[in-house]
C-alpha cells in the first residue's frame, strides 16, 4: 500500500452549519468506503491556514488516491491537493546507500 497525504479546501457553499459538516463527512465516508473499500484512513486532521482539512491515507495506487479524491471534491464541494508520501524511517534506508553528492566544500 502507498502512503498518500490530501489537502482540503472547502468552499464557502459546502458548509451551512457544522451539523450539515458531519452529514457530508458520512456521506463521503460512506462512498468512500463503498467506492474504494482497500482505502486504509491513517490520520484527520482540521487544520489552520489555506486548508481545512489533512488526510493521511494509504491505498495499493494513485487510480485509487485520485477516486477518494475526486469523491471528496464532489460530496464536499471542495478543492483537493493530493500528494505520495514515504514514512522518514523508509526513505532514510531508501537512500543510505546512494552515491555521494556534490563537495560544496569546493563551492566556498
């Protein structure tokens, strides 16, 4: 399974009430779950700043990560940012090994 982050944005219309936010988050999930059912939720976050919400999400590809976004745009009148991710742990042995880079001691 790939790891997949998403970004959020509601618009001004999707919402008229925080009550309306948890029939649209279920209607989602649901279709969601119905849609894409190998979808593994990792982590929700609200969040601060250009976005509402984070999503951390795992699916076995990007055909996939792109139907849970597309789900989310429609049921949430939304905009989304979708992006592939690797845990730290994994790219640090991914990269261990990896020949060495420029010597920006000669750059000084």
């Amino acid at each position: 399974m790939q790891t997949f982050v998403m970004l959020t944005r509601l618009s001004p219309e999707a919402l008229n009430s925080p009550k309306h936010l948890e029939e649209l988050e279920s209607k989602a999930v649901k279709c969601i779950s119905t849609e894409c059912p190998q979808v593994k939720w990792v982590h929700n976050f609200a969040i601060l700043g250009g976005c509402d919400y984070l999503d951390i999400f795992q699916a076995p590809d990007m055909d996939t990560a792109i139907k849970v976004a597309t789900i989310v745009r429609t049921f949430g009148h939304a905009s989304t940012e979708v992006w592939g991710a690797v845990e730290w742990q994994k790219y640090k042995a991914m990269i261990r090994h990896l020949p060495g880079g420029v010597d920006l001691s000669a750059i000084r």
